[in-house]
C-alpha cells in the first residue's frame, strides 16, 4: 500500500502536495491508472486511482472509501519536555505515532533545556510515521505548554507523573485501569522539579515509575506510551 497523508481531502477528485505528487511519480514511478490509498488522519482511508503522474501536482480519483477503526479504545495523551537535542525527541514522536498515541505535548519545565520546538518539522515526522505505520489516525500535537498551566487542566481520565522516588513504589500497572483515557507527564533531562512534582500531585496526577532503571526523556515517553497500549491488549483490546 501506498499511502499518503491528506488531512483536506473533501472531494471525489483530489490533488497532492507538492512534495507527495514528486515522491510518487518521480521515486515510485506510479503511473496514471494505478492505485495508492489516501488518508485524512480522521480515522478514513481513500483509495484512489491516478488519473495524471505529475511530480509537481498528480491528481487522483477517490474510489472507494474505508474506515479504519482505532486499534486503541480510550484516549492516550503523552505530555513530555523536547530534550536538548532535538533528533531524541522527534525519535520518541516518531515511535509513539507508529504504536498509536491521540495526543502529544511539549512541556516547558522548571529544568528545559530546550525551550523551543519547530512545529512544521515534528509534523512532517508524525506524516511520515503515519504513512509507515500504515495508520488512518494522526495524533494532535499541541504548542509548548508551561508545566503549571498544563497540569492545572481539565482532564477526563487517569493521570501519571513519571518520577522515580522510593516513597511511590506502586506502578502504572497496579494503577492504571483498563481502557481509561490516560495522561501521562515526563520530565526534561533535568526532571521535575520537587515543586512541579508537588503541584501536579495537588492536581490529581499519581506519581509512578516507569521501570527500575532511570530513563532518558525519550526512552520514558515511549515506555510510557508502550506500557498503556500493552497493559490494555492483556486485557483484550
């Protein structure tokens, strides 16, 4: 399958971007009358015939429409600090796009040594995870966010504080219900603050570890995001 991301698809005739219309004329060599399938990232895949290969603009016809249900019943929401360097912090984008995650957050903490993230670039990674992993889903990524502002938000569901400290032992898995939305915070390099880690608790987000090693920020979020999915699948979904 070859699949391309469209998130303004809303007709039966569809014109790629650009950089899809070069890639799959110009690198897949696909010709008019062939097949590739389209997705709006909304939970939909189209697919659709090349009516003229162009590598500035191929244009397509949607044939048939498929909806591709969530493999992931509850919301799964990855709140976490972009670590100095950038390459870690698009890589756990990029693992958590392909196992499944509705939402992503960078964090700007007390200890961030990263301030600032281009959004235009983690979103071609989330494209390009998309496409490989073969989802009909995109995840939604939000703007940097203050710590405070951030965990004084409402949130319909269980929240988690990665944070290692030997007076909160139990884990996600003797905490964590099966098929609730979850939320979960990871730390900068530096990790939380003791205050950030006092007013998160204040706001109803439960303290867990995520293993017995200390992790980078990277390896947490996609333990984090790893662990819900496998915690849930024992359960049977």
């Amino acid at each position: 399958m070859h699949l391309f991301y469209a998130p303004e698809i809303n007709d039966k005739r569809y014109i790629l971007n650009q950089e899809d219309s070069r890639h799959c004329a110009k690198v897949l060599r696909l010709k008019s009358g062939e097949w590739i399938t389209l997705t709006d990232g909304k939970g939909w895949f189209y697919y659709a015939k090349i009516v003229k290969a162009d590598p500035k603009a191929t244009e397509v016809t949607i044939e048939e429409t498929e909806e591709q249900k969530k493999t992931w019943p509850y919301h799964l929401h990855i709140a976490f600090a972009p670590t100095k360097n950038m390459n870690r912090t698009e890589w756990a984008i990029e693992k958590m796009t392909e196992m499944g995650v509705d939402q992503i957050t960078p964090l700007l903490c007390d200890h961030s040594e990263r301030k600032v993230v281009k959004h235009a670039r983690i979103h071609r990674i989330i494209t390009s995870a998309v496409k490989q992993s073969l989802k009909a889903w995109y995840p939604r990524l939000d703007e940097m966010t203050q710590f405070k502002e951030f965990v004084e938000k409402e949130f319909q569901g269980e929240k988690y504080i990665a944070y290692m400290d030997e007076q909160y032992s139990k884990t996600l898995g003797e905490l964590y219900s099966p098929f609730a939305d979850a939320l979960v915070l990871i730390g900068p390099e530096g990790d939380f603050s003791p205050g950030e880690v006092e007013w998160a608790i204040e706001n109803g987000f439960k303290p867990v570890p995520l293993g017995k090693s200390r992790l980078r920020t990277e390896t947490a979020a996609v333990v984090a995001c790893h662990s819900l999915h496998m915690l849930n699948e024992q359960q049977g979904v």
